[in-house]
C-alpha cells in the first residue's frame, strides 16, 4: 500500500470520525423525539446511502414500526412525517429479521433477501409486488442503550452506488458506522423519551391541580383555564406580528414559560376559603345569613301586628330592600347606603326584648358599594399570590423554564407600583408578566358564569381596562393591539366552539 493509499484511508477515516461525532452531537442536542426519530433514519441512510430505512422501538415485548422513510416510493411516515403508521407491530420471533436482531442484540447484513434462506420475509415480497418496489439488500442493527440492552432496531434496505445508484450490498465499514450510529441514537431516544415523560408527568400534574381547584371553585377552575388559553393566545399574536412589537420574539422555551404560568397563576386559591372565592351575596359566609335578618324581622313584624299593622308593613318592606342590597352590584348608590344604616339603626321588640334590626358587621357587608367582599376579604383573597409564590418556590423548575413562577406570581402587579403581593413597578415586571395581567383582568371582568357579578358587555370591559391602562396599572401599548388586531373576540369565538378542554399539554 503506497503512502498516497494511507492518506487517502486516514483522510477518509477521519471524515467519517468527524461524521459521527457531528451526528452524536446533532442527536444529544435535539429534545423532540419526532424530530429525532428522523434524524436518526436520515442519517443512517446517509451514511451508507440506503433507499429506505425503518426504524422500531421495543415496547411491551414487541417492535412498533415508529418510522419508515424510502426515497424511491416518496414514503415517509412517523416522526415528522404528516402521515401515521397503522401497521401491526413485530412478534419477537427468530424467523424475523428484525426480531432476531433484537432478540439476540446482533447485527444481520442480507446481500438479497429475495436469496435468504434463514428469515421469512414473504411480508417484503408481497409489499415489493403491490408496489413495484425490488428490496434486495438489508442492514439491520440493534440499538443498544448505555446499559447494553436493546431498545430498538434500525433496518436499512438496498444500499445504492453514487452516481449511479444501482443497489449494492452494505460494507463493512457502513456496518460499523450504523452500529456506533445506532448506539448513539438508543442513548439518544432514551434520553429524549425521559425529557418527554418528564414534561408529561408536569403537565399532568398541573392539570391535577386544575382539576382539584375546579371541584373546590368551578368558577376559579373555569377562570385559571380560560387565562391560561388566552395568555398564551396573547403572546402568539405578539410573536407573530411585525408592526407593533417588531422586537418582541419569544422562543420554544419562552412561550413554554408563558404557558405555564397562566395555567399556575391562581394556585395558591387552594388557600382561599371557599366561600370567599364564590361570595355569592354580600351576607354569606359558610351560609347566607340573610335567613338569620328574615327571621328576625318576620318575628319582629309579628309582634308589630299586634299594635302597629302599618310598622309591621314597613319592616316587612325594609326586608325586601334588605334582599336586594344583599346581591352585588357595581357602585351601591348614597340613598341605598342612607336607608341600610337607618334600618340598622332601629330597634323593635323580638321575644319580649329590644333588638337591633341589623348587627354592626350584617351592615358592614351589606353596604359593600362595590362587588361582594369586605376590605378584610379582599385582603385574604390577595393572599393568593403569595401562597401561589411559596407553593412555586417548591418547585424545582429546569433553567428553561425558571421565570415561570415570576410571571405566575406577578399577575396582580401594576406598572405604577400599586399592585400586589410586592408592589414592583414597571422596570421590574417583564413582557410575558404583563401579559398575564391583561389575560387575568379580561377574563375576570368579561366572564359569564360568576354569581357574584352580571356579565359585563365586551365594549364595558374594554373601556374599564383602557381606564386601567391610563392609570398606569397594565400595560397600554398590549392592550390597544389587542383591541385593534380583535384578539379578545376571536378568542371568544374560538373558546366557545370547544376549545375548553383541561388539556395543558401543547
């Protein structure tokens, strides 16, 4: 052998050294188990210019055809491909190529199949006959993980020359090359599956929580999922436009983040009693104790009866004021809240003794002027975000998903530093924060199935988050690109027509 025939060898050898650690590093990296399972076909076939390539995955004691791809037939199925397989996976039989392969962890290399004698491949012929295909020679590899064992099988058929591309059988030296490739690639899939399983196992646990926050409150269960929709909705228009936010650009990672934190913005509510979430009336707290005044004034008006017909018509006519004020409205007029303290200031006779009409806290709620929670009960419903911050901080989130429960827990916080639980102002809370705040107070002010609020009419809501907006509590610039690129309503449109599932995967 001639000193140019040793470089010519060492040059190509190290080419196919640089092939594989390109390839080895190009698989470690990618964490879509599709796009891997392409990868892996694609580049085996390049190594050793086959026509197709099949590749199965062991599981439950059989091999599942995961992906075919052939160049000459335009097929392409599993993985990225637009097209599924619906074919029945391999018994671990020997008389099978592939499962001989698998069984006994060895390679097989096949010059014709239409010539061997030690596999059944009458499946090969038939497919070959229905197409017009000619499958002559075969590679198949088990793929072995870090520990030895067999997770799959890469078969590649009819190696082909360059140029020419008239089928060859498979060299040595494709054969060590698909080996080391298909090691690589079990180690690969492994790790890629478990990211996969992990990412599953976190989103079912999100979705555990949704769901047990939806049987404790299915009015706050319905608002997490809606905001968590819309949020992410929101930051795709962004994405995708290139007027308004030219600059703004989220990648895979970001947009998993804003995901994420719209479906856990309102967990710490697990805290919150329930009958301050769903505070119905202004009276109620376990139970409504408008039964508690209409049994008192019922009494007090029978004893009325007795000297007083018309006091007792009065009272009985106080009560049905009382009954009314007792639902919540949006601004409780001067002349309602005159009238309730008049009332709670009279005394009748109920039993024989003088009682007060109303107590000191039935009149404290009843002259809540706004929605139906006292100061003390709004405060305890803040709460919620920094419960949601200590349950998040017991998460341990991956780097790409660190400002996770950041964005979460800043959904109440306002530009102007008068938000809650801290009080940051602007240059403190990020892009995907802020969107999260709109999502939150659309969905809160726009929603039909709360008992303690009317539905409220789109251009309503729209005007009271404009009004916010000039405040300085949200952020302006989001807003009116919302409004002008219609996205509220088109996300209505879209979450009426099904789209209110729990799914949180996607």
């Amino acid at each position: 052998m001639t000193t140019q025939d040793y470089r010519r060898i060492s040059t190509q050898f190290k080419h196919q050294i640089d092939t594989l650690v390109a390839i080895g590093v190009s698989l470690s990296a990618e964490n879509s188990l599709s796009r891997l399972l392409d990868m892996i076909v694609f580049h085996a076939r390049k190594l050793t210019r086959a026509d197709g390539g099949t590749l199965y995955l062991l599981h439950d004691g059989r091999l599942r055809f995961t992906l075919i791809q052939n160049a000459t037939l335009g097929i392409r199925l599993g993985g990225e491909g637009d097209r599924r397989i619906d074919l029945e996976p391999v018994e671990l039989k020997k008389d099978n190529v592939c499962a001989y392969a698998a069984i006994l962890g060895k390679t097989v290399t096949i010059e014709d199949v239409y010539e061997s004698k030690e596999f059944d491949f009458s499946g090969p012929r038939k497919y070959d006959a229905i197409t017009g295909y000619r499958s002559r020679s075969m590679l198949v590899v088990p793929m072995k993980n870090h520990l030895g064992a067999v997770t799959g099988v890469l078969q590649l058929v009819n190696a082909m020359e360059q140029g020419t591309r008239e089928v060859t059988p498979f060299d040595g030296e494709s054969v060590a090359l698909v080996e080391a490739m298909a090691s690589m690639a079990a180690v690969a899939i492994e790790k890629t599956k478990l990211l996969e399983d992990t990412r599953a196992l976190f989103n079912s646990v999100i979705e555990v929580l949704g769901v047990a926050m939806d049987a404790k409150s299915h009015y706050t269960g319905n608002h997490i999922q809606k905001v968590a929709k819309l949020n992410i909705e929101i930051a795709r228009a962004i994405h995708d436009d290139t007027e308004v936010f030219p600059d703004i650009r989220f990648t895979d990672n970001e947009l998993e983040e804003i995901r994420l934190a719209g479906w856990l913005h309102d967990i710490g509510k697990v805290t919150t009693p329930e009958w301050v979430m769903d505070k119905d009336t202004k009276l109620k707290v376990v139970l409504d104790r408008i039964h508690l005044i209409e049994d008192r004034f019922t009494r007090a008006a029978e004893e009325l009866k007795k000297t007083d017909g018309a006091a007792a018509e009065r009272l009985l006519a106080d009560l049905q004021f009382i009954r009314e004020k007792n639902r919540p409205v949006e601004d409780m007029r001067d002349d309602d809240i005159r009238r309730l303290r008049e009332i709670a200031s009279r005394c009748l006779p109920v039993a024989g003794r003088e009682e007060r009409l109303l107590t000191d806290d039935e009149l404290r709620n009843l002259v809540i002027r706004r929605g139906s929670l006292t100061e003390e009960e709004i405060d305890k419903v803040k709460e919620h975000a920094v419960w949601t911050a200590r349950m998040l901080e017991k998460l341990s989130f991956p780097d790409h998903l660190k400002n996770v429960a950041l964005y979460a827990v800043q959904h109440h916080e306002k530009l102007n530093g008068q938000g809650y639980p801290q009080g940051v102002g602007a240059d403190r809370i990020p892009f995907p924060s802020r969107i999260l705040a709109i999502a939150d107070l659309y969905e809160a002010l726009s929603a039909r199935d709360r008992p303690y609020k009317e539905r409220m009419p789109y251009e309503q809501t729209i005007g009271i988050l404009r009004k916010q907006a000039a405040n300085g509590d949200i952020d302006g610039k989001i807003l009116e690109f919302l409004v002008e690129r219609d996205i509220f309503r088109k996300f209505e449109e879209k979450y009426r027509n099904g789209n209110n599932g729990y799914a949180v995967r996607g």
